[in-house]
C-alpha cells in the first residue's frame, strides 16, 4: 500500500458514551499515533443510567486490557447472567448459558421436552444455571465444574462506563471537540466529507465515524442509514429498552467488521458492500428477536428466517440457526418457550433413555443447579 | 405419536454402509429395524477413497477405533492435497488442512505475509504451514495437547480403500443388527394416495416395505429421481467435467501423507497413496476430450504398473433438487456430484446424516423438518460448489480449449464476491455452516495466482522488522516441529499397518460394471 493512501485522520460524531466508546475502540487500535481519533461532541445527554453489556463486551476490554477493578470501582459492574426482556406476554429471561446437556446427539431441550409433557418436569429455566443466578441475584464468573456452561455480561453504570472509555481513549491521542452549538459537514462533490467545520475549528478527515442515535440524525434534520456509505460509516443505533444489551454489543461488533475490512482511501465498494452485507444480516437477525417478543408466535412476520424458527420449533424444538446470529441458542430457546410454545413432538433419539433414567437425570441436574445457586447467593453475601 | 419403526436402505456402497451404521447406532435401542439392500450384480462405483478432516468425528460418533479401521481399509494419512500445474503449467502448491502462520495483534496471519510478499519475502504461504511442511517431509503424527501447542495443530484425514471402507462398516452395521438383503430392486411402490413409498420389489418377486427410505443406489438414483421424480440441477457449465477414467497401481514409493491433483489438458489426475496400492484418476470433460483419448493420457501419466483394466466413469456436476421428499432421503451420489477435488462427496454423506439425525421425523413426516434439512444441504452444497469453481477459474493456462473455456466462464454471484474481497486486500468471511475456512481460500486463490494485491492496513500497526522477525520466528518454531515428528512410516508401522494378505482386494482395480 502506498503511504499516501493510509487513513490518518478519523472523526466521530456523536454523544456520550456512543462517541467515547469508537473513540477508546480506535485508540486501542491505533497506539502508535498512525491514525488520529478527533471526537465532534454533539449536545444532548443519554437519560438511562444503567447499561447492559453482553458477555462479548469481554472481548473489548481485552483489547483496551481494561482493568477489572476499574469496570467495578468507576463502572459500577456487576456481573450479569442473561438479559430480561419485555415481551407481550410479561418478561423473559435470555440466559447467558447453556440448559442442561446435549446428550448421545440429541439438545437438552429433547429429553426435557419429553418429562415436560408427561407432567413430570417443571419450566426448562430451571435447568439453566445462568438463569437460576439471575433470578437469584448471585453471581460466577466460572462455570463450577460438572455444571451446564456459563457465560457472564455486566449490568454498568452509563455515566461511569462512559468516563473510564472517555479517560482510554484521551490517554491514547483521542481529542475531543465540542459542538453543541452545531457542526457542518463538508463533503466533495462525489460526496465524500473532507471536513467537520466547527466553531472554533475545521477538522480535515479521511474517514467519518457517524456515532449519533437514529434520533438524533433525524433531529439534525438529515436521513438517518445503517451502514457504510463513500467514507462515511453510520453506527448502529440498535436501543431499545425492552431488549437490553444491544446497543453496546452492535457499537463493538461494527467496530470489529470495520476493522476486519480497514480501508485506505480507495474506499472499494467491495468492501463497503460486505460491511453493509454483514450489517443488514446482524440488522435482521435482532429484528427477528424483538418481532418474536413483541408480537409472539401468531403474529404476522414477513421475516422467513423468522417463520422458520418458529415452525421448526414448534415442530420438534429445534433451533433453525442463521448465519451471522445475533442471540445464541439458549436465548433463542428461552425466548420461544417464553412466548409460550411447547413443541409438538421431541426427538426420538430421547427414547433411547428409559424414563426411569431421564427423571433421575432430569432432576440430578436441577439439584446441582439449586446447590450451586445457593452456594452462590451464600458467597455473595460473605463477599 | 406414529414413531417410525422400519428404515430400508437401498444400496450398499459407501453412502449405504455409512446410513446403515449410523442410523443402527441410535436405532437398535430405539427398537427402528434398519435392512439394506444391495446387488452384487450391480456394484458400486468402487471409487472415493480420499477425506477430509471430519470424517474423524464420523468415525468418533459410531465409536470405531481409528487405528483399526486404518488398518481395515488399508489406509494412509492425508495432510492436504498438491495441486500441480493448476494456476500455470509448471506451478504447484499445496493446499493443507489446519491453519497458516500465527495472527498477530488480532489481525489474520495471511495480512502480514501478504504484506512481507510485497516488500520482496521469498516465503511461500505453505512454509507457514505445520501440514504442508510435514507432508513434504513425509511426517506424520495425531494431534495430542501434550506435544504442545504446535504439533497440537497438525489436522489430518485419511486416504482408504472405498471398497474396504465400506466392507468395514458393513460389518460395524450388521454387528449392530442391520438385516442385508441381496438383491435387485426391480420396482417401487407408492401409496396411491399420498405418493409415499410403501415398499419395493426385487427381481426375484421379494417386497421390501419400510416407512423412511433412504436412497443411497449412486447415480441411478432409483427411488428419488425414478421413482419420486425429483429432478436435477445441473452445474455443468461451471464445474464441466463429466468422466472419470480410473485405476489401481502398484506403489513404486513410500506411501507419502498426501493426495496430488495434477492439472491436465482437459481435466485433472489424482493420484492417492494408500498402504497396498496406489489410486488414479483422470477426471475430464468428454466435450474437449474423447474417451479413448482420455485413457491413453491417463496411462501415459501413470508410474506403476497397472493392477487391473481402467475403469470408465461417467457423471454430471449437481445436485438433486431436494435431497427429503415425501419419505425418502437421497444420500451419496444419489443426491448430487460436484467432483472429486476436494474429497469433498463423503463428506456430504456424512453431513446429510447427521442433519437427519438431528432432525429424525416421526411417520408423520412434517414438512418443517423435509424443508430446513434441504435448505441446510443446499447451503452445504452451494458453499463446496463455489470453492470447487475457483479452482477452474483462478487459472492463467490458455493451452486448450477447456482452460479457455473455465477460465473465461461466468461463475456465480457469491464467488465473484469472495473473489473480489480476497484479491483486493484478502479480506474473507466465512459464513457459519461453510466447510472450507480462510486458510483454504487463500491457499488455492494464492496457489493458482490471483493472490491479494493489496492487505488490510491495520498490519502497519508492526513495524516492518517486527513482522520480519515474527514470520521468521514462526517458520523456525514450525520447522523444528516437523523435524520432531516419526515419518508417516514409521508412524504406521507402529500403530496401524496393515495385513497385507488383503492385498489383493481393492477399488477402481479394474472390475467392471
Ligand atoms: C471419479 C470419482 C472419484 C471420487 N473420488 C472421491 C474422493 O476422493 N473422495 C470422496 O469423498 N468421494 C469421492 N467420490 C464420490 C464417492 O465415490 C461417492 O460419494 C461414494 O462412493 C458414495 O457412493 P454411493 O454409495 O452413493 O454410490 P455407489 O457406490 O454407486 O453405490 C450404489 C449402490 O446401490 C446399489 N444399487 C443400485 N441400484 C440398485 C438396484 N436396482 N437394486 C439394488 N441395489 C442397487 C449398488 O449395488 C450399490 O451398492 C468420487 C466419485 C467419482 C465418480
């Protein structure tokens, strides 16, 4: 690659932790000052106070090696083991972990299924260990051994969240411009922007992180897109209080497509076309989810992925993956038991274990989830 | 519930006897009776003797003990395949399973080398290769966590005697209480009223009923195209080879851990080392070649002598239409052929299986589960197909017409796409059920010239000498590995050689049809 054509100057717009968090991302990306991160600061302020960051958040802070204590001490983080959202029928955990065990090529969901039908098995959240902490208030941030997998997020403070990315990203170069007063955007005439004219200052640029909610496009009077256009890249705005963790969880996953597809200043279209490619289906997948919550099983869907997923599961509680989910299969199972479906059928391999054996082993798996749950609760209030 | 109580099988080639033990390991206590039925008379193909990695789990899931099956089937390990003369003639390159290189920084390995490549590298992508550099080595070992991480990476499968291969599950199944009939299957019958299967006949008047069938009779395919009328797509004019002529040979070397697929006017040539034998095949398309032709060029490449008369073979590129219709299944030949250059067929079978399992219908047959086992293997299908299409098309020979012709042809929408992403900076995303990953894509696109011309610009994050030195360490990490391995020899001398008394049996060894 010739020198020339290296992105060198990125711009973001936007608010708040939405802006810091691209900002620390690209920081975090670029340590060696080959790239400067500049932040136009646009007026307004979030009004929820507490976020939630799925358990992929890890991975972020990987990358910034951000210290746990500081998550806990400025972030005020508490672990969390599954999201709780609002659906028609009242609310829905999605448990960050597995129900149960797979067993002899057949999902845990099969063998319950089967006692479930029989009367003999109670709701399948009590073969989940995530969700039995959730719903304790306890907490693990490993899975105890001989126990159905586990995973963790975090419940933050947004304020506090927002100050330890703010601190990030400033220490590694990110500066930071207000723009309350209002900002324009210089574009050439094939519409790439050239500059962020401010107040106080024009700010040149090869590359534009557009970070602002939906609503605050709208409000600035322009048309709000998803994805990646010349070298303008809008962030997602999935945020929805009915369905938590999204938003965080969208900002990082563009940050890591982009990243993957880095440009220069050639722009391609392939590239940009396989980032919005990506977007769309990530865009889908979640639309998916919340028509499932807010509308249940009968209402319409012009989703097919959607249709699928839940005449597969109604069928024979199977899980019809897409590719490029969003939401993992416990949450995808918890979410159409949620809404009320019990499969018609289980799997016939499920009878391959006497009915004996599968009551014992059913309920070996709910005590070992009770104890460990307990034990935890017990653990939390020593701590 | 209407459970399903009787599965027949109609064929008994590698397709068959890989249902018959699968479907016999969960059925025998889910009290399902499974019978097979084959004819001697017809025979199988006899041919398909190289794999991919994931047959291990196959073999894992019927619980077969690797080293005797490797035994059974005369088998030999496969680290990767080299392709000779693909991208030009005189080039080769080495298509290996597992991985290349180490990332860095969160960034694919292959960004850095593409980068070191254009400031003048000599390295070839295969010297970063644990498989590739042990294949040439003619090494060979299975992955264990306490050799370390390194030699932990070595990802293998196996060369085998398809005959033999299916002679041992044969016996894996019946062991397991499949009942096997010896027959021609003559007629079969539907239900006047919903066009199921109710049952065949065979030429001796015997009648066979079942409520699941599963069509594995090779390319006849007589239950689902015959019988159920389900046609076929035909991907002939992407993937144009349409015969195959192909022969046992005697070995005239150390069996190496490898398969070689040598480009040809008209097609290519695989050569297949297994323990007793060697397996050959031209694989053409008889519009620029005729048969006679064909078979002259292919002995002319062959070093052994012959172990019996050329077979001829002949087929089309595609796939059934639906693979689940009504109540039968078409598994193996039956349900398609793209070619044999990625070793790709068994693991079609394998994969066709295991979604049935997954999604076992009870007589009521629903449709969910018919339409999202088909949609699931299309998917399967159409993500080998376009790798199998890039072989042709990433080419520079104009030396006959058939490498004017793919390499001039229009290929599908989603390869342009990968191809356009690769090329420009190697950029590539795997969709979550596709078989062949980054380090395939970049091994045949760099292999056959269309390598990527630009890289992704987060690699100058490291400095130049920091790469130079971290590729560098990698190679002399990766290289004292193979140093440390026992040769594929000595390797199956010691675990897993086999009798050679069943020398004498084997597949395209000549027996015709
Ligand atoms: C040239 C070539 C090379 C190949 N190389 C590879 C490779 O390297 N790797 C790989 O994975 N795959 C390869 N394949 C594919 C592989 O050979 C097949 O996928 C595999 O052998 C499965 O075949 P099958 O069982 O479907 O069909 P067949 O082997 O043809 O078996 C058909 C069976 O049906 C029976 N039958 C048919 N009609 C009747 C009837 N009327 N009544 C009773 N029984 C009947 C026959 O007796 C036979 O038992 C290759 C294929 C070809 C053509």
């Amino acid at each position: 690659m010739e020198a020339g054509k290296a992105i060198r100057r990125v711009v973001i717009i936007g608010q708040g932790l939405r802006g810091w968090l691209p900002a620390a991302y690209l920081a975090a990306r670029f340590p060696d000052g080959r790239c400067q991160i500049n932040f136009v600061e646009t007026g307004g302020a979030r009004t929820d106070d507490v976020l939630l960051a799925r358990p992929s958040i890890r991975r972020f802070h990987q990358l910034l090696q951000m210290p746990e204590r500081a998550l806990v001490e400025t972030a005020k983080a508490q672990l969390s083991h599954g999201v709780r959202a609002r659906a028609a029928g009242g609310a829905i955990l999605l448990p960050f972990g597995q129900y149960g065990y797979d067993h002899a090529g057949a999902e845990f969901q099969q063998y319950w299924c089967r006692a479930f039908k029989m009367g003999k098995a109670g709701g399948l959240g009590r073969y989940n260990l995530a969700a039995g902490l959730a719903e304790a208030g306890a907490f693990l941030t490993q899975t105890p051994k001989g126990q159905p997998a586990l995973d963790f997020g975090y419940q933050l403070s947004a304020a506090g969240y927002c100050a330890l990315l703010q601190a990030y990203a400033r220490g590694h170069g990110a500066v930071s411009f207000d723009a309350a007063d209002g900002f324009e955007v210089r574009t050439d005439e094939g519409g790439f922007v050239k500059t962020i004219h401010l107040a106080g200052a024009d700010l040149e640029c090869d590359m534009v992180i557009d970070a602002r909610t939906e609503a605050d496009v709208l409000a600035a009077g322009e048309t709000p897109d998803l994805g990646w256009q010349g070298n303008r890249l809008y962030m997602p705005s999935h945020c929805d209080a009915d369905l938590p963790g999204l938003e965080l969880y969208s900002l990082v996953e563009a940050l890591d497509r982009l990243i993957a597809l880095w440009p220069d200043k050639d722009f391609l279209a392939c590239e940009r076309e396989e980032y919005n490619r990506l977007t769309y289906a990530e865009r889908d997948r979640v639309s998916d989810m919340k028509t499932l919550l807010e509308h249940g099983v009968i209402g319409v869907t012009q989703s097919d992925a959607l249709a699928r997923k839940i005449s597969v599961f109604s069928n024979r509680g199977r899980i019809a993956a897409e590719d490029h989910e969003v939401f993992t299969k416990p949450e995808w199972l918890a979410a159409l038991i949620g809404c009320g479906i019990v499969p018609a059928h289980y799997d016939r391999l499920v009878d391959r274990m006497s009915l004996e054996d599968l009551l014992r082993w059913l309920a070996s798996i709910e005590d070992g989830i009770g104890r460990t749950v307990e034990q935890a609760k017990l653990a939390a209030r020593v701590v | 519930m209407k459970t399903i109580k009787e599965i027949v099988i109609v064929g008994g080639g590698t397709a068959g006897w890989m249902s018959a033990a699968a479907f016999a390991k969960f059925a025998h206590k889910a009290d399902i009776a499974i019978t097979l039925i084959e004819s001697e008379q017809i025979g199988t193909v006899g041919v398909g003797e190289a794999t991919i990695p994931q047959i291990a789990k196959f073999n894992a899931m019927l619980g077969i003990d690797e080293d005797a099956f490797v035994k059974a089937t005369q088998a030999t390990f496969k680290l990767g395949i080299e392709f000779a003369d693909w991208g030009q003639i005189g080039e080769r390159y080495f298509h290996p399973f597992g991985v290349h290189g180490f990332d860095l920084e969160g960034i694919d390995f292959h960004q850095y080398w593409t980068k070191m490549k254009a400031l003048g590298e000599e390295h070839a992508l295969q010297d970063y290769s644990l498989n590739a550099l042990a294949a040439y080595a003619g090494k060979f070992m299975r992955p264990k966590p306490e050799h370390g991480a390194v030699l932990n990476r070595i990802a293998y499968a196996f060369h085998f005697d398809a005959t033999l291969y299916a002679a041992f599950l044969r016996a894996h199944a019946e062991a397991k209480g499949v009942q096997r009939i010896e027959g021609v299957v003559a007629t079969v019958g539907l239900d006047a009223e919903n066009g199921f299967i109710d049952a065949v006949t065979l030429a001796d008047g015997r009648t066979v009923s079942g409520d699941l069938f599963i069509d594995c009779t090779g390319f006849r395919s007589l239950l689902m195209s015959d019988a159920l009328g389900i046609g076929y797509e035909d991907w002939s004019h992407y993937l144009p080879v349409d015969r195959a002529v192909a022969a046992a040979t005697e070995s005239t070397e150390t069996p190496l851990p490898y398969t070689r697929a040598t480009a040809r006017g008209a097609g290519w040539q695989w050569k297949i080392p297994l323990q007793h034998r060697t397996g050959n095949g031209y694989v053409y398309s008889s519009r620029f070649l005729e048969p006679e032709q064909a078979e002259l060029d292919f002995r002319a490449a062959l070093n052994g002598a012959l172990l019996g008369e050329p077979k001829h073979l002949r087929f089309v590129t595609g796939r059934r239409q639906k693979f689940w219709h009504k109540n039968c299944v078409a598994l193996g030949l039956s349900a398609g052929f793209m070619e044999p250059l990625e070793s790709t067929s068994i693991h079609l079978i394998q994969s066709g299986i295991s979604k049935l399992i997954a999604l076992f219908p009870d007589k009521t047959l629903p449709t969910v589960e018919q339409d999202e086992y088909n949609r699931l293997l299309t998917d399967d299908y159409l993500h080998i197909r376009d790798f199998l299409i890039l072989h042709y098309k990433a080419t520079r020979r104009d030396d006959t017409p058939f490498w004017d012709y793919v390499r001039t042809m229009e290929v599908p929408e989603t390869l342009q796409r990968k191809m356009e992403l690769l090329r420009a900076s190697g950029r590539f995303f795997k969709y979550d059920a596709e078989l062949f990953d980054v380090t395939s894509w970049m091994a045949v696109a760099v292999g056959q010239g269309l390598a990527p011309i630009g890289f992704n610009p987060m690699v100058e994050g490291l400095s130049d000498s920091n790469i130079r030195q971290s590729l560098e360490n990698m190679r002399n990490l990766l290289n004292k590995s193979v140093a440390a391995m026992p040769s594929q020899e000595a390797f199956i001398a010691r675990f897993c050689k086999a009798d050679p008394a069943q020398v004498k049996t084997g597949g395209a060894d000549g027996r015709t049809n």
